[in-house]
C-alpha cells in the first residue's frame, strides 16, 4: 500500500508563488513516473505535469507551460510542484499520483486559490 501526502497549497494573489509537496510513505517501489493533477471547480482532473524515477519532465498542461516545475527528491520521497505567476485559473484542489494515476492513491489534495 502506497500513503500520498499532499501540502503546500493556500490562498495566493495573482502572480505569486506557491511550492507543493507530495510527501510518499509505504510501498514506493510502485512509484516510477509521478504526476501533478488538478481538478478545479466543475472540471475534470487533469494531468498538470509529471516526473520519471531518473527525473525526466514533462508539463502537461499548455497554461502551465512555462510557470510551473515539477522535481523530486528519491531520497525524501518527496515530489514537488513550483507553482511561479499563478493565475486564478489555477484555483484547484492539486493532487500528486502515479502516472497514470491508481484509484487508491489518491489523497486530500492541497487546495491552492489565486485572487485576482
């Protein structure tokens, strides 16, 4: 059984920055490729960006390209999201999973909310 912990979210202005953590406990060998999803108000999840084991990246999303940055620390178990010039089309609950995502991975998510 793999435990996702997600932190880091808040209440941000337009702009401003935020850095989410996604803290990894338990059976972690299952975690090769992770992700960054959201799912914002009345919209679907998606995948915001994602991570290999080795650290190779990749930016799903075209309205984060460019002012997000996914990273990870193998030793911490740990995968971050840099969140840079927040727009409130971010506001989301922001998820981390493996990619793609298991059903009984999924945490509470961190809600990040960016006023205009």
């Amino acid at each position: 059984q793999v435990h996702l912990v997600e932190s880091g979210g808040g209440l941000v202005q337009a702009g401003g920055s935020l850095r989410l953590s996604c803290a990894a406990s338990g059976d972690i060998g299952r975690l090769n490729v992770m992700g960054w999803y959201r799912q914002a108000p009345g919209k679907r999840r998606e995948l915001v960006a994602r991570i290999s084991s080795t650290g190779v990246t990749a930016i799903m999303s075209n309205s984060a390209r460019g002012r997000f940055t996914i990273s990870r620390d193998n030793v911490k178990n740990t995968v971050y999201l840099q969140l840079n010039s927040l727009k409130p089309e971010d506001t989301a609950v922001y998820y981390c999973n493996r990619v793609p995502p298991w059903d009984n991975y999924w945490g509470q998510g961190t809600q990040v909310t960016v006023s205009s």
